[in-house]
C-alpha cells in the first residue's frame, strides 16, 4: 500500500467517508473540521511524524498531505 492509500484510508475511516480520490480536496468530499484533530493524530500515528498546524492547513488534497509527510519525513532523519 502506498503512503497516498494509506491517507485515503485514514482520511475515509476518520471522516466516515465512502471514498476519496487522492486529488479530492477534503473539504469538498465532506472531510469537516470537527475530524481534523483526530485526523492529524491517526496520521501522525500512522507515520511517525509530528505534524505542524500551519504545514497540515496548507494541504487540501491526500497527495498533498503525503508530499508533506514525507517532506517531514525527510527532516526527521536529517
């Protein structure tokens, strides 16, 4: 599974969502911001990072947050 799938599937457990497309901005698939903090959480679990505020607001699709991600990713082991 890619890290892009594994977003969607979080992404789709989290905000109770059938499906989302991994250039589907959240907000227009019905992702709410009362799923953002448990979000960022099950994503930080996920993948071991810990997640900015301001890096997570700038992402609107699952690429974006994988791109991000693996950006902190990077970091980290740096």
């Amino acid at each position: 599974m890619t890290d892009v799938e594994r977003i969607v599937t979080i992404i789709c457990e989290v905000g109770k969502l059938p499906e989302v497309g991994p250039d589907q901005d959240l907000q227009e698939a019905g992702f709410t911001s009362m799923s953002v903090l448990q979000l960022l959480v099950e994503l930080e679990d996920a993948f071991g990072v810990s997640i900015p505020d301001d890096k997570y607001m700038a992402c609107h699709t699952p690429n974006d947050l994988s791109h991000m991600i693996e950006s902190l990713r990077v970091k980290e082991v740096a």
